[in-house]
C-alpha cells in the first residue's frame, strides 16, 4: 500500500528508532501505515535484541558471528526505514506473521 502522506510516512519512518514505536501504540495511532510500522519495528527490535544476547552467551562461536549479526540487523533497519518512508507496508518475510500469530493465539 502506497500513501502520499508526508506526514504519515516521515512517523512511520520514525517507528524504527523504537521508542517512538511504542509511543505511537500507546498513544493509539490511528493511521494503519504508522501502526504497522510500529508493531514491525518492536519484533524486529526485540529479535536484534535476543540474538544479540543469544551471540553473547556462545563463547567463541556466538562472538565470532555477533559483528556479522549486527551488520545483517543495520542493513535491514536501514531498509526498513527506507520503505516506511517511501509509503510501502512492507513486511519482514515469515517473522512479523510467526509473532503476530503466537500473540493472537495466546490472546485467545
């Protein structure tokens, strides 16, 4: 979905600096791009995180892998932040759905 909305895309770029993210879900925005954006940037976040601390607890190997992990992780954020602002709702293949769906089904 494409939006012209200059506004809209600067806030859902913004999302992937994190804090904002949670400001706008908080706040209860009501714009479907930022919401997206901010619910995607929080998992996205989170895995950064988690792998980051996964890396850090396998001497070794995990520390060898922790740069090539953090370079993989900028890029995408990097990219994502790109098409947030270009207007698009693209979505991280597979994980965005994996978390979504296992947040719904615990809801239930």
């Amino acid at each position: 979905m494409m939006t012209t909305n200059e506004e809209e895309r600067q806030k859902a770029a913004l999302n992937y600096l994190f804090f904002p993210a949670i400001y706008f879900l908080v706040t209860k925005e009501s714009r479907s791009l930022v919401i997206f954006h901010a619910k995607q940037s929080l998992i996205f976040g989170l895995v950064f995180i988690l792998g980051n601390i996964l890396l850090g607890l396998i001497p070794l190997v995990g520390w060898s892998l922790l740069p090539i992990w953090n370079i993989i992780f900028f890029l995408g954020w990097l990219f994502l932040i790109i098409k947030a602002y270009q207007g698009e709702e693209y979505k991280i293949p597979w994980l965005v759905d994996f978390v979504l769906e296992k947040i719904s089904r615990n809801k239930k």
